[in-house]
C-alpha cells in the first residue's frame, strides 16, 4: 500500500487524485507510507473545538479561551487566528484585532474528560504513548500490523475518524520516522490534516525552514544562530559538528541531529512531568510586597496539592513575573530537600519575590515547581524533617478536604486575600 482514503479507507498501490471507491479528495499517499510508525497527534484549536461542540451557536463565530481583558489568550478557534489572535497574546490585544469574538472562561475539568476520552482510543492501539499536554501526544504503532490488520498509517487514519465521529472533536496527525519529524508534520495541513515526512526526504524538507522550527531554539537562541550566519535549518546542516559543539556544547551537538532530520528519541510513555505550575493576572498592577504576597499564597497552596496529588516533589522553585509591558521575569531556587508542600514553596517564593517587589507594579505572578522526583524517595534525606512534617500537615488538610469540599480548609492569609478590596 503507497495510498489509501481517509474516508472509506480504501487502499491503493499508487497516489490518486480521488478515491476510485468514493470519491473523496482526502487521499494519503506516499513512497515511504508502509515503512513509517511514529506520529503525533494534536487536537485542532482543543478548549475552543470543546466548546463550540458543546454551544452550537458559537460554531460560526470567533471564539477565544482565556481570561479577563487583563490575561492573556489561551487558545482561539481558527476564524480567530484568520484575524491574527494567537495563544499567549494579551486578551486586550486580541480584542482589538477581533472585536467581535465570544470569550469564554476556560473548563480544564472538562477539557481533561475530553482529553482522557481521545488518549483512551490511542492506548487502544498502542502502548507507546507519550502525552505532552491535554491535546496532543506522540504514538509509536511499530510492530502492530498484525494486532490490527492495517499498516500504522492506516490504523492512524481510521483512529482520527473513530475520534470526530464519537467526540465531535478533530485531531491532526502528523506521521514520519521520528518524534521531531512527526511533530513537524502534524502541523502542515490543520485542522483534521494527515501529513507525512517520509526520512528520505527529511532534510530537503527542513533545509529552506528558518532555525526557529526546530525545538530548543528560542527567540534569544534563533537570534544567536542568525548572527553566528545560521538562518535556516540547511545551513545548520551543512555546519561543521566541532564549530556547532564548541560554540554551544551539547545543544549544538543537538542542534547538528535535528537539522539533518535525525531524532533518536524513543516515544517514553513513562517520560517524567517537567514541571508543575499557576499563575494568576491581576484585576490592577500590583506593587507591594504584601499585596503580591496575598496573590502568591494561593498559587503556592495549588500547585502543592498537584503535587502531592501526583505523587511528586519538586527541587526547584520558580517564580514568575510580568512587568505592565508583558516583560517575562523569572527567578529560579533550587533546593536542599524536594517539596511538594505549600510551605516551602511559599517561603522560598516569598523570598525570591522580596527582591522584586517594590520596584515596579506587576501584573501577573506565577509560582512553579522543577524538577520532579518520586515524592517517598525525596523524604529519605537526613535533613528533609521540616518537610515530613509539613507534608504529614498538609496531607491532613488535603483528607478534609476531600471530605468536606475544597473551600472547607484554607490559610487565614488566602481568606485576607479574598476579603480585600481589589487593588493594593
């Protein structure tokens, strides 16, 4: 099989413009298609497809997920994105490039039901499956023709129609010889695309791309590349490996792989969480101390509960700040003994935050947690006592409430923060 229909997957040994069987223009079809088993899978424009399912009227409109006009966009529906709004941009921007999109207030409690639903049809199929987020993951279907009677690509195919069909929702999936490639792919011809990147062709195909597409390169590090004369992926390649590592070490090794489309990574469905983490926009910047503080405790007090709900601690604290012109500024702890406790993170937090506040009013703030380890191992430690003990404390607040709701127990300063009055 070189082709086959995406929609009554009929199969040939050669590309055709239509299905011979029904007509349909959604053929697949390439030289490398019976040899390829590594793709990745990504929900189309996810929390906004969730929502116009569940509000029909909206179907036709533009629609944004994401906070007040003082946050920032979570995600759009494509009739957003045709008037330039993008995740990340700051609501108030994204409104006056469309004034007449529908805001919606995002449900990550339902959009993790939906996302549980679409990844329990892939682990129908695979083993092999490596989540990156709610919407999107990669699958390795390697050695299950027989399982399914279908070649990976055929079995893909037949899985994102299974998914539109029982969700209402569409996925895109991209198909190569590797995880980097796959992930490109999935993106060319959203939404509900099916796009393949044979390992042949790979890198003619990265070649005239800019370095920014490949992962690991940030705006600070496109920038590095284009003055050291690295403008596109082709040019990387053709870059000798010693000048790549000696000019940035591992990460040019790394950078060296890529932009000849080479990927050794496995698809590790046991691949560690990276990090857990909130935030919160403020109604009105937000410059002293105290204030701030008011704001961080509650973060602290969330991500701790994640934490120990997942069974991890963290080694790392990060705080996060956002100056009122949408300037980033983090800083970074590490700590002796891992945390999961709402305590720690909100001392270390506090302290990190002491440096800062004070110096200019902030709009946002956000407390995150590093470099995860198996919460029972990270207690071993002689000095770790403080934490067993916050930790037994906190775990009994945790049994409250779960038994009497998640509002029965808090701290007296997050119910001094929420009796304020907004503003300092």
């Amino acid at each position: 099989m070189k082709a086959f229909c995406r929609d009554c997957f009929w199969q040939g040994g050669q590309a055709t413009p239509r299905c011979p069987a029904c007509g349909s223009p959604r053929i697949v079809a390439h030289a490398e298609l019976e040899r390829l088993a590594i793709a990745h899978m990504d929900c189309d424009a996810f929390y906004a497809s969730v929502e116009k399912r569940d509000r029909p009227e909206l179907r036709d409109v533009p629609v944004i997920v994401g906070g007040g006009k003082r946050g920032v966009v979570t995600t759009c529906c494509y009739i957003a994105r045709i008037y330039g709004v993008r995740s990340a941009m700051p609501m108030f921007k994204a409104l006056k490039a469309c004034p007449d999109a529908v805001v919606v207030k995002p449900d990550f409690s339902k959009y993790r039901t939906e996302s549980r639903r679409i990844l329990g049809m892939a682990a129908e199929l695979t083993p092999l499956i490596q989540n990156l987020s709610l919407d999107e993951a990669w699958l390795d279907l390697s050695g299950t023709e027989r399982l399914h009677g279908a070649l990976p690509a055929l079995t893909l195919a037949r899985l994102q129609a299974r998914i539109e069909d029982e969700t209402g929702l569409t996925v895109s999936i991209g198909l190569s010889a590797n995880k980097f490639l796959a992930k490109i792919a999935s993106d060319l011809d959203k939404p509900r695309g099916f796009s393949v990147i044979g390992g042949v062709e790979a890198q003619s195909f990265l070649a005239p791309k800019p370095v920014a597409i490949l992962p690991g390169v940030g705006p600070a590090m496109a920038a590095a590349l284009e003055k050291a004369g690295f403008r596109t992926v082709g040019a990387l390649a053709r870059a000798e490996v010693r000048d790549l590592a000696d000019r940035w070490g591992a990460h040019g090794l790394r950078l060296s792989e890529l932009a000849r489309g080479k990927d050794a990574r496995p698809v590790d469905p046991d691949q560690e969480r990276k990090g857990i983490s909130a935030e919160t926009t403020f109604e009105h910047d937000l410059t002293a101390l105290a204030a701030l503080e008011d704001k961080l405790a509650p973060l602290c007090d969330k991500v701790a509960r994640q934490a120990r709900a997942a069974g991890v601690a963290g080694r790392t604290v990060t705080l996060k700040l956002r100056t009122t012109d949408f300037r980033i500024v983090t800083r970074r702890r590490t700590l002796a003994v891992p945390t999961q406790t709402a305590k720690a993170l909100f001392a270390t937090g506090r302290e990190l935050l002491a440096r800062e506040a004070g110096s200019r009013p902030w709009r946002l703030i956000g407390i995150g947690l590093a470099e995860l380890v198996d919460a029972e191992s990270a207690t071993d430690d002689f000095f770790a006592g403080d934490e067993r003990r916050a930790r037994a404390s906190e775990r009994t607040l945790d049994a409250l409430r779960q038994r009497y709701g998640a509002d029965a127990v808090t701290s007296g300063r997050i119910l001094r923060a929420k009796a304020a009055p907004k503003g300092e």
